[in-house]
C-alpha cells in the first residue's frame, strides 16, 4: 500500500466525519489496492466502508465502495454519504457469533460457505453457512448445518464486512476481519461477562444463539 495514499483516505475521512463519530478501523488489503474501514459512533453503532479501485469480490458484501481520484473528492462523496447512511448497531448477538468464530477452534470447530453449486460465487441464492467440526488425530471432519437464525446472523456479519472468507483446498472459510476483532474488543466490558455465561453452555455439536441475547434486546426495546 502506498503511504501517500493510505495518509490521504485518512485525511479525507477526517475531514468528513462528524464530531461525534470516530474512526474505529482501517485496514489495507495486503494482496490489493483495497482499503477496509469502520467507522463509529455513540450508542455502538458502526459503519462499514470500502477504499478501492476494483469492485468487492462478492455482491453478498453489502460495504459500499468509494474511489480515491483526490483527497478532496473521496472527502466531498464521503460527507455526502454520510448525511443519509444507514448505521448499523453491533448488539449481544454479534458479540457472541464473533466470538464462536475466534474461540471455535478451540473445540475443533471452524465456519465454511456453502459453493457446493456456485451458489456463493455466482451468487445464485442466499448464503448458506456451514460448521466444521475436525474429530480425533486422523483428521476427520464432520459438516455440520446452522440454524437459520445463526445462519442468517452470520449473512449479517459477512455484509457489514466483520467477517470474509478465503479459499482452502477448494473450500470458502470464514475468518475474523481485522474489523470484527476491532468491535469485539472495543465491546469487551460491555458483553464479556453474559459472553462468559453463555458460552460454559456451548453445545459445541449443535450450535445455537443463546436466548438471553433476544430477552436483552426485547428488554432494551421496551425499555
């Protein structure tokens, strides 16, 4: 990545944010001329955007895309895109789907699209998310399918860019963006500790999303 641009993104982003929000993470594609950000603002909520000369490689990424011409064009198209942007609000439920996916490898498990039927790639239906879950010395692994609820709060995660996917012997796994790992520390002391109770419970066989995650959010809701 070059200095001279990466320096003029942050100015320009600078330049377009409000006082109350923040730039929360910047990350320069190693393999690209692509630049990931999120930005923040009060009451958790965040906003994934994209530097870049190419389009994303998968329409399922739902971050909108700017190019860098100048400083002060990427400044002028940012403030006016974030007059009417729709901020997204990382809540329980992210923490704890993020989390399966950093801690999963403890208990053998990791998290792969489904493009069994170019269904990812050409992006013929919704995405559909698998477990695997790697048995014993000799490398056996078992495919595990996900909930729909879990399956579409992982879609949810994938758009806003706080997860992707690289290729591994011809399969698509998922990983935490440097994104993602950003709002799960930054929201640590907020979510740690139901995170803690939640996860002694973890049916490592039969994922689900805790219950306590919508009972809070109703509760906030209501309150």
């Amino acid at each position: 990545m070059n200095e001279k641009r990466e320096l003029q993104v942050k100015a320009a982003i600078a330049g377009a944010l409000d006082a109350e929000d923040c730039l929360l993470s910047f990350y320069c594609a190693r393999k690209s001329q692509s630049i990931y950000v999120i930005l923040g603002r009060p009451m958790s909520q965040y906003l994934a955007i994209r530097i870049s000369n190419h389009r994303a490689f998968s329409g399922f990424q739902k971050v909108p895309t700017f190019f860098l011409r100048s400083q002060e064009q990427l400044t002028e198209e940012l403030t006016e895109f974030l007059k009417t942007a729709n901020w997204l609000t990382f809540d329980y439920q992210d923490f704890f789907v993020l989390s399966l996916i950093k801690y999963g490898h403890h208990h053998g498990t990791t998290f792969q699209i489904d493009d069994s039927y170019a269904t990812f790639s050409e992006e013929s239906q919704a995405m559909i998310f698998y477990q695997l879950i790697h048995l014993g010395r000799r490398q056996q692994v078992m495919m595990n399918a996900l909930p729909e609820d879990l399956n579409h709060a992982l879609a949810k995660l994938y758009a806003s860019d706080l997860i992707g996917s690289f290729s591994n012997q011809q399969s698509l796994l998922v990983y935490l963006s440097e994104g993602g790992r950003r709002l799960l520390d930054l929201h640590a002391g907020q979510y740690i500790a139901q995170f803690m109770e939640d996860y002694e419970q973890v049916n490592w066989r039969n994922l689900n999303l805790p219950a306590v995650g919508s009972s809070n959010e109703q509760q906030q809701d209501q309150a």
